[in-house]
C-alpha cells in the first residue's frame, strides 16, 4: 500500500467516524424519548436517499476501482443508514400517531 493510499484511507474512515457518530445520538434520542419534532421529515426522507445512493456507489468504488476507495464510503454510509432510519421511523410513528407534523 502506498502513502497515499494511506492517507486516502485515513481520511475515509476518519469521515465513516464522524458521519455515523454524529447520526447515533441523534438515533439515540429519538428512540428514547419517542420525539422527532424537532427534525425535518423531508431533511430524514433525502438523508435517507443519499445513503443509499452513496453505499451503491461505494460498493461500486469496491468492485470497479479499489477497496480502500470504496470500503469507508460503503461501510460509513451503510451503518448511517441504519441509524437515520430509526430515526424515521419515530418520526413516521409519530406522524402517524397525529403527535407531530410532516
């Protein structure tokens, strides 16, 4: 592995830390106190869509260039999409329910 396949992989997975750390508390609270009034339905709906079109585009990075390229970005996005879609989820519940708005 070169130097800058180094660092390009440092700098990948130093991004997967801190987008999926800063999705867990946000998860985290949700589930807890059942509340998403705060968060934006439409902000969870394309955060949710461009998950999944960057985990499709790191596995595709993975197969077609090189996995040190794709793997964070399909990894970080991946567990980002577990959490942003529990996050849904109460919000969905909620809307549902009638306690909280679109």
């Amino acid at each position: 592995m070169t130097s800058t396949e180094i660092l390009t992989s440092i700098f990948g997975w130093a991004a997967t830390a801190i987008l999926v750390g800063s999705t867990i508390s946000q998860a985290v609270k949700a589930l807890r106190t059942k509340n998403t009034a705060g968060v934006s339905f439409w902000m969870l709906a394309l955060a949710l869509t461009s998950g999944v079109l960057f985990v499709t585009y790191g596995v595709l990075a993975c197969i077609f260039t090189s996995l040190i390229a794709g793997a964070p970005i399909a990894v970080g996005n991946g567990l980002y999409l577990v959490f942003q879609s529990m996050t849904f989820g109460v919000k969905i519940h909620n809307v549902r329910k009638g306690t909280e708005k679109f």
